[in-house]
C-alpha cells in the first residue's frame, strides 16, 4: 500500500517546515517547497525537499509531479509559503515590493492550487490548506500590503472552495496570530515590543508552530470532512477582541 503525500510550501523554517515534519511524523511523503533548502533531518525518510520559488509556474507543477513520481499520488497540499515587509505606501520601492508579496502571498496559491486539482481529483478529492493570517482578517498600521495579500488568499479560499467542492476538494485555511518562527523574531528581539505585542493576546503568549501545524493537519483531514471554504484563525483569542480594551492580566 502507498502512503498518503503532501506538498508543503515554505517547508525550510517556521510555520511549513513544522507542518512538513508533522505530516513526515504521522506517516505521510512529504515533498517540501522552499526557495532555501528545505529541512530533511536524518532519518526523516520520505521528505523530498524541492527547491524553487512559489510564485513560478513550473515550481509548483513539479512539486506535483514529485510527489506523483515518489509516492505515486497526492492527498493534500499546504500552501504556506508567504513573505511580509510592507514598505510605507510612499516610500521608493512600494509597488515593486507589494508586487512581489502579491506573487508570494497570492499568485502562490493560486498557481498550487491549479497545478494540484487534477492529481486529487484523479483520485476523488483531497484537501488543500493555505496560511492566511490575522492581517487578512482586519487592518493594522504600516501593514497595508501583507493585510491586502492576505485578505484575497481568505476569499480565494472561499471562492476556490465553491468551485471545487463537486470534486472532493476541500479547500481551507488557517489564520495564525502571533507565531514564534523566524520570521517573527524581529519583533522578540525589542523586548518591549515583545511585551505590547504579547498583551494584547487574551491567552497571553505566541503561538508555537507546532500549534498552527496541528489546525493545519486537523482541516487536511477526515476530521474535517464537511468543512471547505472557510479560514480559522489560530490565535490565542486575538481576533475574538475588538482591541477596545486590554485583555484582563489574570
Ligand atoms: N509567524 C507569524 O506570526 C505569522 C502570522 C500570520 C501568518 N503567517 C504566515 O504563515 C506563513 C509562514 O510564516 P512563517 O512565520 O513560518 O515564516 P518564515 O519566514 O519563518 O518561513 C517562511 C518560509 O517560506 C519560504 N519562502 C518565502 N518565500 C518563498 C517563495 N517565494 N517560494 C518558496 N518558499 C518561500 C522561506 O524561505 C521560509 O523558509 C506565511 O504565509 C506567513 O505570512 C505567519
């Protein structure tokens, strides 16, 4: 019997490359996407590391292909590749930079979307998962790319979602909150930031990114069967408060 494959995006830190090893963990083939070199730790059979650049056609219909040609088929597909770095609407650069966050954080998953439907289609179905975020959920200062890249991949989830649902394709997201990767260690590094950033979550600390791989396998997942279309946020509360107040201390 051949054991069940996902492709993983941005498979070399943070949030993907916790996904990557959980999905290893629990028995799947991995074929791990990443512009960096993707991580494959000893042992680790059965991670196939892919190198090459989510926004480019070809990279996502080879990851398919591998995944077909090293496990002989393909269940599910984490979309997780993403990059942040808004520039001041104003400053030189801008467009240059928010066109290339709309390639990562958007065109990305466009293209992985339609390069895996016929391989789980030719199979009656399979799920997808991309990494939205809270900034596609609501707005915040000096953000206004990454919240506009991630607030499309959240209606692209809904739209793709209804297109595919007659195929056995369940197409969702997650939406993590603050997440520990190091992406993120930017902000950890200025202790008091750290701190403003750290109060304003209801459960009182940052997500690990073993807890955003865990949503991520649950709506991959037979657990999750009638679910498609829809994004949870996985974020220690935050987004269940209008921000008007701070969360109680204790
Ligand atoms: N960390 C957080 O707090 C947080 C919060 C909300 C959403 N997210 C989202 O989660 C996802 C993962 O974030 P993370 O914090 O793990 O980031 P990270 O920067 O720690 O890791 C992202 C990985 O993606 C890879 N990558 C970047 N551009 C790529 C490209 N064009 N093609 C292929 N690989 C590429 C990087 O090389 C890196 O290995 C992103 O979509 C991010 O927007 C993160």
């Amino acid at each position: 019997m051949t054991r069940p494959a996902v492709i993983v995006t941005g498979a070399a830190a943070g949030i993907g490359r916790a996904a990557a090893l959980l999905f290893a963990e629990r028995g799947y083939g991995v074929v791990a996407v990443d512009v960096a070199v993707p991580v494959c730790p000893d042992g680790s059979d059965g991670l196939v590391p892919l190198v090459g650049d989510v926004s480019e056609e070809p990279v996502n219909e080879a990851a398919v292909a591998l995944a077909v040609r090293e496990f002989g088929r393909l269940d599910v597909v984490v979309l997780n590749a993403g990059i942040g770095g808004t520039p001041p609407l104003d400053a030189p650069g801008a467009i240059e930079r928010f066109d290339r966050m709309v390639a990562v954080n958007l065109r990305g998953p466009v293209l992985g979307i339609r390069a895996a439907a016929p391989a789980l289609r030719a199979r009656g179905g399979g799920a997808i998962v991309l990494t939205a975020s809270v900034s596609g959920l609501a707005g915040d200062p000096g953000v206004w790319a990454y919240n506009a890249t991630k607030a499309a991949v959240v209606n692209l989830v809904r739209g793709t979602a209804i297109d595919h649902a007659r195929q056995g394709i369940r197409i969702n997201a997650v939406a993590p909150g603050l997440t520990d990767t190091p992406r993120t260690a930017v902000h950890r590094d200025d202790p008091d930031l750290e701190a403003e950033l750290t109060r304003r979550i209801p459960m009182g600390r940052w997500a690990r990114p073993h807890e955003q791989a865990e949503a991520i396998w649950f709506l991959a997942s037979p657990a999750a069967s009638y679910i498609t279309g829809v994004t949870l946020p996985v974020d220690g509360g935050l987004t269940a408060s209008t921000g008007l107040l701070p969360p109680p201390l204790t």
